[in-house]
C-alpha cells in the first residue's frame, strides 16, 4: 500500500507486514496511546544516557569513545530492530541509552563552546514538534502519496550525501561540500533546508503510526513506532542545534 512509504527507514510498509494478523489473533493491538507510552519511556531512558555523558565531558572526560559508542552501537541495534521488530520491546530501550550518549557528548561540546545552545535547541525541537503534529492533526498539510514521494525523495539523497561526505572526510581528510559547515548564508540556507526537511519527515512519522493502528499492527510494533519516532526526533534536535551554532558564528 502506498500510505505505508515513508522517509524514515524504520516506518514502513514493509515494517508492518507480518504483523497485522499476529494483532489481530492475540487481541493485542498496536494503539496510539501505548505507542506514546513507549515514546516517553524511550525519551526517559535517552535524557538518562544523555545527563549521564554531558557530565562526563563536564569532569574532564574525552567525549569521543561514548561518541562512537553511541553512534556505532545505535546503528547496529537499529539494523537488528529493523530485521527482527518483535525483539523491539529488548531493543529500543537499549538504543535509546546508547543514542542518548551521543547526543549528551554532542551536546556538551556546542554548550562548552557556546553556552546556553543547547536548551535553545531543546526548545525549538520541542516547538516545531508540537507545531508539526498540529499541522498534522487538522489536516493543515496533508500527507499525499505525492507529497510523501517527495520528503522521501528528498531525505534518501540527504542521507547519501552525508554519507558520501563523511566517507570523503574519513578516507581522503577532504572537507567535501565544506560549504554545509560554514557558517555563510549559504552555509545557513543549507541548514534551515535540513531542518525542515526533518521537520516534514514527522508528519509521515505520524501518519504511520496512525495507519500501523488502523491495520490493527501487532502490540510490540508500538515499541518500534515509538523508536522510528524518537530517531527522527533527534535527528531534528541536532540539525536545529548545528543551525544555531552556525547562527552564532556568522
């Protein structure tokens, strides 16, 4: 079905196959409320991992091993949740500590460099995320498989271009489209384009779990819902984050 073709990976069509009849037979389906419920847990544990390695920066610590971790181990754990979603109910909450210690490294590195950035961010994500799911709620924009087809578009080319700009940096030390860091009006333009991009990728975000529901998904794809949902909201978090500090520079 094309309502299930999303910009972010881990809500897709193709995460919900296999499940719906599983709900269905055990009585045990997905619900928006219980998708929230796992949501605020997973934030809980992330803000947890999060105070956890801002303070480990603050004692002096180097802030690049929970770093790694946290990007390495995250990535790992959201591939084995994309394979095997019944085991995200044991994952998710293990992702959300280790996604947590590198956002509080992150974190703690732009509020050591400019201070008071970091609850800027934290505002502004909160915001435009309540903003986004007004907009969604009363239909202000509506999700249309074209519309959709162009915030997926739009985000798998963004992330192959971070890709590519990461392998370049890693393998030659070349700051490839050196441009996206600067902080220029182009620089800037660049990461309010990123921005809202992330910010659009929430109302599919919304749209697929409201569907999940209606498909009456199995009960531990709320677990999954909440991760997918969490990933996207991060993911905003730190583009607002790089946005204001390039802000700050210019």
């Amino acid at each position: 079905m094309a309502i299930f073709k999303s910009g972010n990976p881990t809500l897709q069509e193709k995460s919900f196959e296999g499940t719906i009849f599983q709900g269905i037979s055990t009585g045990q389906e997905m619900t928006v409320r219980g998708t929230m419920n796992k949501f605020g847990f997973l934030l809980i544990m992330l803000m947890g991992a999060t105070i956890f390695s801002w303070g480990q920066f603050y004692k002096g610590g180097n802030p690049m091993p929970l770093m790694m971790i946290g990007v390495f181990g995250g990535l790992a754990l959201a591939i084995v949740m994309m394979i095997r979603k019944s085991w995200s109910p044991y994952i998710a909450p293990a992702y959300a500590l280790l996604q947590g210690l590198f956002v509080g490294s992150v974190s703690a590195y732009y509020d050591y460099l400019y201070p008071g950035l970091v609850m800027q961010a934290v505002g502004l994500t909160l915001v435009v995320t309540l903003l986004m799911y007004l907009i969604y709620r009363y239909k202000i924009i509506k999700v249309t498989n074209q519309f959709r087809m162009v915030i997926i578009i739009a985000t798998i080319s963004l992330g192959v271009f971070y890709l590519v700009q990461w392998i370049a940096f890693a393998v030659f030390g070349s700051h490839l489209a050196a441009f996206t860091n600067a902080a220029t009006p182009l620089g800037i333009g660049f990461s309010v384009v990123v921005v809202v991009l992330a910010a659009l990728n929430l109302l599919l975000n919304f749209d697929m779990i409201e569907k999940g529901v209606e498909m009456r998904a199995a009960k531990y794809m709320e677990w999954y819902s909440a991760f997918g949902l969490l990933v996207t909201i991060v993911w905003l978090y730190l583009e607002i984050l790089r946005l204001l500090s390039k802000l700050n520079r210019s």
